[in-house]
C-alpha cells in the first residue's frame, strides 16, 4: 500500500486564482458623464446648449459646471459634468439628427459622439479590447 504525501512544492489548482485572471476595473467617476452639446448662444459666464441640436429645446449652463475638453468646432463641444447636474438640465447622451447639419458638421458631429463614448465608457470603467495602454511596449 502506497500512502502519498502532499508536498510544500506542489502547487494545487482548483479553487485558487491563477495569475491569468483580470481583476476587476473600477469605475474612475461613477457620478460623471461627457455629453454632445450644441451651442447655441454664448455669454461671458454661461452657454446656451442643448443636447439635441434644436434651438427651443436649449438651456443654459453655467461654464463653472462643466468641463470642455477642445474648443467648439461648428458648435459641437464634448462636456463633461456630473450626472445630477446633467439631469438638473435634463441633458442626456441623446441622439442628434444630423441632417440638421451641412457636410462638414456632421463629421465634427461624429468624431464628438465618439469622443463622449469612450469618456463615459471610461468614466463607467469599462476599457476597450483595442485600446492602447500605457505599459505595452511600443518598440516591440
């Protein structure tokens, strides 16, 4: 009769974690969104936005409560601000007719919606399988 020993040096699988397995991303700001605005009139401390592109559905919006990321290009800006604001403003990451916009417009309209995608993915926490990240190496 044979009796096994369980030795220090043998490694178990089973139950454990591998090394292989991902950890869980956290959201970096669960309270913050990036929505596509429209503008649609200015003032020294506040625009008049909407997030539909039609002129009577527009709202102001203090400057000090948002975040621009680029200056506007045809009057498309990517805005970041908190959640609870946005819905204060009743401002959502709607959809746009872009038949409202000549040629031009548009595609500064869909470089935008793409933009605020990725930032409220990313503010969600989630990452892209395609993405870049920082430690990969570029030489190799």
């Amino acid at each position: 009769m044979r009796t096994l020993l369980r030795s220090s040096n043998v490694v178990y699988v089973g139950s454990q974690r591998g090394g292989a397995d991902r950890r869980a991303v956290m959201p970096s700001s669960p309270g913050i969104t990036a929505l596509v605005l429209i503008v649609h009139g200015r003032r020294e401390k506040a625009l008049l936005v909407s997030d539909c592109g039609i002129y009577s559905k527009a709202v102001w919006v203090p400057k000090a409560m948002v975040t621009i990321e680029q200056p506007s290009e045809r009057g498309v800006l990517v805005a970041t601000m908190s959640k609870a604001f946005a819905e204060q403003k009743d401002l959502h990451p709607r959809f746009i007719d872009p038949e409202l916009f000549n040629q031009a417009t548009r595609e500064v309209l869909d470089r935008a919606v793409a933009r605020a995608a990725r930032k409220r993915n990313f503010y969600r926490g989630h990452r892209s399988p395609h993405a870049r990240h920082d430690s990969q190496n570029l030489f190799a």
